[in-house]
C-alpha cells in the first residue's frame, strides 16, 4: 500500500522497545514517515512521542506540531495537562499499540496534504465569525479579541440568533449558575456591545428584549470548514 503525503510526515520519537513496537506497527499500517525527516517536514508533521519526560513533550510541543503523546507512566492528570497544552491525542497508563495506530490514523485523515491540522471550522452569522477551537473572532472583518466569559457568551447567543433569551437562562448556561443575579449579564453584554456594535448605545446585533433578556438579531449560522482568515 502505498504512503499518501500526509502520512510520509509522520514519525515516531523515543527509545525501548514500546518505541520500536509502535514504530514497527505504523510502518506495517503504512503511516511512518522517514526516521530524519527534513527539517520543513519537522515543522508541520504528525510527531508520536513515546517518553515519561514531560520536557522531552513540551520541547516537541514548542515547534508547534501536532502530537500524539504515549506515555506508560502516567496517569488521567498527564493526559489532561499534555492536551491543554496542545497535543492531538495522549495515551497513558496500559498502553497498546495497536490503539496508537488507530489513533495516529485518525489523526492523519484530519492532516491536509502539508501534514499541516486541517484549519478548525468557523462560525458565520451575520457580520459575526467565531472559530470556537482557536477562540478567534472577527466583527466586520475585524479581529476582536474576547475574554473567555465574553466569548462563551458570544458564542451561546450566535448558536440561538432570533431567540428572546432569558438572564437566568443565560446565567446557567453560560456562567454555569444555577442562581445568581442577572446583574452579570447585564454587565458583560454591555461589555460585549462595545465591541461589537457600531453604535453601543443604540445595538443593532444585541437587542434587548425588555422583561425577558437578550436576542442576537443575526441571520442563522453556518460552519464553514476554513476558519482562520489570513
């Protein structure tokens, strides 16, 4: 079987056997690259890192690839740690190669032809684009930049445009409250309006819908599969 273009990027770093077994179970799935790639294909390949050395991941980490992080000795904390910091995937604990080339393969369909992560899908409504994986945003072709609270709500109200949504509602779903009061909405759409808006003192994207909340008057949304804009 022949090697597509993505998978000759993929390559496996660390020694043992566990290293030589998943290294020797990709190469029989067709999905190894080179043992040195270029130093081009370094930069944009799908890297497997077997280690129980946490800087030896953070150092493959710092050349932003795309990592799938393998290692026995760690536990649920590891995992979470190594995938807030940016890996694909992470496999700890018993590990089976087997597993990893399904989970290497996985990966590899979601590579395009550069070896490069396909681009996350944005969400357009309106003059609003939101890229939920990367947090991006942009207003009119604008880049904006929101806190986290800021684009959470953003990015609730955009996935129910035209819809009267209750302070409370909003409260919980957002904020994660089950009471509290509204009063912290209030604040951070006024936050939002400023923003957002062309006028903040007379919106035209976030109305208020007196007695109830608030509605995003934006037309449906759609996800298109580009979603950062140069």
């Amino acid at each position: 079987m022949g090697k597509s273009s993505a998978s000759a990027l993929v390559t496996v770093v660390g020694a043992g056997s566990l290293a030589g077994a998943i290294n020797a179970g990709l190469a029989a799935a067709g999905l190894i690259g080179p043992a040195d790639p270029p130093r081009s294909d370094r930069q944009t390949g799908l890297t497997v890192i077997v280690t129980t050395e946490w800087r030896e991941v953070e150092a493959v980490l710092a050349d932003r690839r795309p990592v799938v992080m393998v290692s026995p000795g760690a536990g649920p904390a590891e995992v979470v740690r190594a995938l807030e910091a940016g890996a694909a995937d992470a496999v700890a604990g018993y590990v089976s190669v087997r597993e990893v080339v399904a989970r290497v393969r996985s990966i590899v369909h979601r590579l395009d032809p550069a070896g490069r992560p396909a681009p996350p899908p944005a969400v357009d409504a309106g003059p609003i684009r939101l890229v939920p994986l990367s947090r991006l945003a942009w207003i009119r072709d604008r880049p904006v930049r929101f806190t986290r609270i800021e684009f959470d709500l953003l990015a609730y109200l955009i996935v129910h445009p035209q819809m009267a949504l209750d302070r409370r509602l909003l409260l919980e779903k957002v904020w994660g409250y089950t009471s509290g009061s509204g009063d912290t909405v209030t604040v951070h759409v006024r936050r939002l309006r400023s923003k957002i808006e062309v006028d903040p003192m007379h919106p035209e994207l976030i109305k208020t819908v007196w007695g109830i909340g608030y509605l995003l008057d934006v037309p449906a949304p759609t996800i298109s599969p580009q979603g950062e804009r140069g």
